[in-house]
C-alpha cells in the first residue's frame, strides 16, 4: 500500500498492483486510473454547507445547490470509465434544512469544522426552514446522467444524536443510493442475506439499522464499517478493487482490507491522506499478525 500525489494536471497513469491512495483532485485522480478497472464505488460525499475543511478546490461549500450538484455529477460521470461494465456505485449523502439566508453558524467546539464565516443561500423556490431534499436532488441528476437508481436504502441510525428542535421529528436516518453503470451487472443476492422473523434467510431488505460510528483520528464525520461492508459483498469478489473518491479517513479501505479486496482512494486534503494511511497500514499489519 502506498500513496500517490497527484498534480493539477497530471501526466501519470496509474498501473494497479496494489491498494493505494491518492491525494489529490477526485476528477485528475480519476484520469490517471486504468480503464474498467474498478467493480464498485463506495462514497459518502462532502455534504452541502455543512463542513469548511479549510482546502482549495473542496467541494461542499458551492454557492448555490444546483451547482453542487453538478459538481458530484461530474465527477460520478468520470467514474464511468473506470467501472467495469457491471459495476456498481453506492452513495450515502445526507439532507438539510434552508438556513434563511443567515450568514453564520454557531461554534461547535466538538468540530471546528462547522463554524464558518459563510453558510450557502436558500435554494431558489425554497422557503426559509425548508427540508432541501438533496438526496433525491443528486439520485435524479445521476439518473438523469444515464445511472440506472437501482435502490434507495434507508440508513437507520438507531445510536442518532438528538436535535434541539421541538417544530419537527429528530432526524435519525440519511439515504444510501445503489447506482449501476448498466442494465446488467454484479449483485451477490446470496452474500448480504438476512435473517427474518421466522429466523430463515431472506433477501436484503432496503432499510439497513446501522450505528453511527466515530473514528477519534479524524475531527470530521466518517461512516461506519457495518454500512460499507454489504456494499462491498454484493457488488464484487475478493481480489477486486473498489474506489472512494472522497476517502476521508479510509473507512471503505478499512472495509475493504477487512474484506479480503484491494481499494483505491482519492483524497484532496493532505492532513487526511495521512490519517487513512496511517489507519490502514496499521489495520494491514494487524491482519496479517492474526493470520
């Protein structure tokens, strides 16, 4: 496992061999990898307005909704080219309310991250304490884009922190939408079966109880192993590389290692490709002591 720098505009064309990361922009990232080399893509990318990771280039603080979500389309739409023909794509992306246009948001002295100078205007033809629905916003442009939306599954959040609010029910769930490059492709039925009432096996149902799940290297929100894991025995064999194109701390390479494939993941914040490495170097080493 190594990681790989890459430059604005980059010359470099990956060979894969091994697990890897790269730091850099998730699109140029994206040029550099082989074509139809990777099964499936595991994401949970930068949520709207919500974080200023203090990196040029971020994505999350758009001015406006419609061009953020063009900026995720984007570089979905690169990923085609490096997705097999019967790969798949998982997003988990969460929601949020219109902040009626106020300029600031209170400090959070648990994650500096939320505190920013600038928060995103109302959407146009929403009203002030609007739910934005972006998740849906994002699985239409996809669609749109020529993805097959093949499922949207409920992350319940059973451990979900409370909310000061008394106008609305607490918010305990986010989406993760199954995306495929074709009408045909890899899906494992047999792999994420479940148990039903009666205690005999079923087929996975689209509401997946998952706690929420820290990670104390990080100071930004990361999404637990038990969510990624399905992902990755439904949609790809062992030996196969699976992709995050907003790696953050590394869980889906966590999940990955764990799961006997190997992972490529982009990340454009140098603070974080470091963390990642350091966490799955570790989490190799400890494998491979167990064996």
């Amino acid at each position: 496992m190594k990681s790989i720098k890459i430059n604005p505009n980059p010359k470099i064309k990956i060979n894969l061999d091994d697990s890897l990361i790269l730091e850099g922009d998730a699109i140029q990232s994206i040029k550099a990898l082989p074509k139809k080399s990777i099964s499936c893509v595991i994401t949970s990318p930068p949520y709207w307005g919500l974080r200023d990771y203090g990196i040029e280039g971020q994505i999350g603080l758009e001015k406006t909704l419609p061009s953020f979500i063009q900026e995720l389309v984007t570089v979905f739409g690169e990923l085609k080219r490096v997705l097999k023909d019967d790969g798949t794509l998982w997003i988990n992306i969460g929601d949020g309310y219109t902040s009626g246009n106020r300029r600031y948001r209170a400090s959070d002295k648990k994650n500096p991250a939320r505190a920013m100078s600038v928060r995103p205007d109302t959407p146009e033809g929403l009203k002030p304490k609007d739910l934005q629905g972006i998740p849906w916003r994002l699985a239409f442009a996809l669609q749109d884009d020529g993805w097959y939306l093949r499922s949207d599954i409920v992350w319940n959040k059973p451990n979900a922190m409370p909310e000061s609010v008394k106008d609305r029910p607490t918010r305990s769930h986010e989406y993760l939408f199954m995306f495929t490059k074709s009408e045909k492709y890899l899906y494992n039925q047999d792999s994420v079966k479940e148990k039903g009432a009666n205690g005999k096996l079923r087929n996975k149902r689209t509401v997946w109880n998952v706690n929420t799940q820290g990670f104390p290297g990080a100071h930004f929100a990361t999404f637990p192993t038990k969510l990624i894991e399905p992902c990755i025995l439904a949609s790809s064999n062992p030996g196969d590389y699976i992709l995050d194109p907003f790696f953050g701390s590394g869980t889906v390479g966590l999940a990955g290692i764990q799961l006997n494939r190997k992972f490529v993941g982009i990340e454009l914040n140098p603070e974080y490709v470091s963390i990642a490495l350091n966490r799955l170097l570790s989490a190799t080493e400890k494998k491979i002591q167990n064996k």
